[in-house]
C-alpha cells in the first residue's frame, strides 16, 4: 500500500498533539482524513499515538471533527475546482 499524504492542520496543546492530513491509498485509489492523535509524556512511559481514518463526507459533515483541519480540507477542494465556476450547472443532455 503506498499512501500520499498532504497535511491539513496540526495543533498542539502542551504535550498533546493532533495532526490532520489528506490521505489517498493508491493501491485502493481511496481518499479520506487521517487524524493521528499522540497523548502524554514522550520522555517516558505513558504516551500513545492512535491514528484513525475517517472519510471524507464523514468528515465534512461532522462539526466535532477537525474544526481547522476541516475549514482546511475545505479550501484544498475550493482551489482544485476554482477555475469550474461555471460547471456547477448541470450539464445539457
């Protein structure tokens, strides 16, 4: 499996620290947020780091998840379409 990663937002409060990034697998060709969470003391014992995978609608549509990283991913999608203004109309059949 080889994942591209873009980073979205990080935040750090003390010795906690949460990372957001875009993540697409391009053996599955799947596209989701990975948080990685890492919690406690990293001198010693007592520290973890967990990351989850989250897609991307989920995402989007949870206010609890991301916040930053959400307004981020957010502005990522705005600029790739940027120049489609005018393909947000449906298409004639």
């Amino acid at each position: 499996m080889s994942l591209l990663r873009r980073p979205l937002y990080q935040r750090s409060e003390g010795v906690d620290e949460d990372r957001w990034r875009l993540a697409f697998d391009t053996e599955t060709r799947r596209l989701f947020v990975e948080h990685e969470k890492k919690r406690g003391d990293f001198r010693g014992a007592g520290y973890a780091i967990e990351t989850d995978e989250v897609e991307l609608a989920e995402f989007l549509e949870q206010p609890s998840q991301g916040g930053h990283a959400r307004e981020q991913l957010v502005r990522l999608l705005e600029t790739l379409f940027a120049g489609d203004r005018d393909m947000s109309r449906p298409a004639a059949a």
